[in-house]
C-alpha cells in the first residue's frame, strides 16, 4: 500500500471533495462561490452543514417515535422531558456546532497529506486484513472514549469547567435525544464549552496513527457517532448485550460514577464501573 505517494493521496482528495459536491453543491444557492473558499474551510462549511442536519433530523425523528408513535410505551408521560429542556439542548448544540466540527476538518486534512495510516480502498488491504483493522480501531475507539469520559468525571478541573453541567440533565426526565450531541457545559447565563465533546471524540483521531484505517469507513463512523449519542439519550433500554444502551447510560446520569462506556458495557466491565440496570431495578424493588 502505498499510502505516501502523492498519486494516492489524490484518492483521498478526491473522496472529500466528492463530499462536499453533494453537501455543498446541492444545499448552497448556486451563485455560493463555495469552491473559491480555502479546502480546510470547504471541508468545515460541509461538516457544519451535514452534522446539522443528521443531528436535527435524527433527534426529531427519534423524538417524534418515541414520545408520539410511541407513547407511553417506553417512557411515562409524566417522563417525558419538557419542550422547553428539549428546545435549550438543541440551542446549546447549534452554539457548539461550529466548534464540534473543527475536529473531523482537522482529521481529514491530516489523512488528505499523508500524516495518518489510513487507506483509500479496502482492496489495498483486502478484507480479512480490513475486519481485523477495524475490529482494533474500534477497541481502542472504545478504550479511549471510556477513559476520557472517566477522566472528565475524575480530573476536579476538568469535571468542574467541562462535564458537570452536562449533568444537569440527570433525571429521565430531562434526557432526551437531543441532549447527546448538545454537551450543554451551562452556566446561568447559557455560557458552554464544547471542548467536552471534542474531547470525547479525539480517540476516533488518535486511533488514525495507531492502525490503519479505512478512509471510507471512519467517515461513517463519525456520522454514527453522532446517532449513537441521541440513542444512549432516550431512555429506552434495548438491552442487547454488551450493547450499551440507555439504560446503562441513564444510570451514569443519576450516579456519575458508573456506565462510562461509549458502544459497549466492556470497559466498564473490565474497571469494574458497570452497573446492569436490571440489577438496578430489583434493588429499588427490595
């Protein structure tokens, strides 16, 4: 694979502006001279688009089967967050935004010169090298994201300045989709600091300079990541192990010191920081 030469770096060049084709050439009036713009900032301009788009379209349609199609099948009415707590996630998520996107334009400007050990087409690799890849970048995804999150609750600084008023929503109650990808660092006057939520996806980039990685596929995983972040907020436990649903991440939000995780239960279990919600249900039973 050679991932060096500037013939299959153009490859990846060549992805990105394919991306922003579709993002930019088809959302921006015609006479927006988006091409003329700088590539880092063509590449911003379409992450804010596209991460907008996916994170309000994803909250609404989740919001809309749960508490409409679905109500009170899997939240009580008495549950389900005001408009009001809905409406300031979203707010605080728009205001971050910006900021949320610095982090993939960064990534993929890395790949695009070469500095990373990704790699264009998965015949370069083949697929049995390419699972094998992918199941380690995802271990150390996982790894990462779970000790970040435990250091923004560990580290005094850290949790006082950045993590702790995400707390605020600690409650089912106040949980919902929205709240996932709005990371809202409040202060009464509606002060926030994104920098938690850059944080918590830095072991996505990390990961680039560890094991090759398919250009493709993290991508995709990006914009997962950020329907994966409104699933574990909407209070419905899918239970599917060792899938770390929302019920595992609710108890997180009303004891602080559990369910650290991000896909799965597996760091949590290996620490020893897990707490089945099952387990949970039956001590508020007894």
């Amino acid at each position: 694979m050679d991932s060096g030469g500037g013939d299959y770096l153009k490859l990846f060049v060549d992805e990105t502006s394919f991306y922003n084709r579709i993002v930019l050439g088809n959302l921006l009036p015609a006479y927006a001279s988006w091409e003329s713009l700088a590539r880092p900032l063509q590449t911003w301009l379409r992450n804010c688009i596209g991460g907008t788009a996916l994170y309000l379209f994803s909250g609404f349609l989740w919001c809309f089967y749960i508490y409409y199609l679905k109500r009170n099948v899997y939240v009580p009415k008495d549950e389900i967050p005001t408009r009001k707590a809905i409406l300031l996630q979203i707010y605080v998520a728009m205001k971050a935004m910006p900021w949320y996107c610095g982090l993939p334009t960064l990534s993929e400007y890395m790949i695009e010169n070469g500095w990373t050990r990704c790699f264009s087409r998965i015949s370069d690799v083949g697929w049995p090298a390419y699972l094998v890849y992918l199941s380690i970048y995802l271990a150390l995804v996982e790894f990462g994201i779970y000790w970040m999150h435990r250091e923004l609750h560990d580290i005094k600084p850290l949790y006082k300045y950045l993590h702790a008023t995400h707390h605020i929503y600690n409650k089912q109650n106040t949980l919902s989709p929205f709240a996932g990808n709005s990371n809202p660092n409040l202060s009464i006057g509606l002060a926030f600091h994104p920098l938690d939520g850059i944080l918590q996806a830095v072991p996505h980039v990390i990961a680039l300079f560890l094991v090759p990685t398919h250009f493709t596929t993290h991508i995709a995983l990006l914009f997962i990541e950020g329907v994966w972040t409104a699933n574990i907020h909407d209070c419905i436990h899918a239970k599917v192990w060792p899938v770390m649903g929302a019920g595992y991440h609710t108890i997180h939000h009303t004891t602080y010191r559990h369910n650290y995780g991000h896909y799965t239960v597996w760091m949590d279990w290996m620490f020893g920081t897990l707490r089945d919600p099952e387990d949970d249900e039956s001590k508020k039973v007894m």
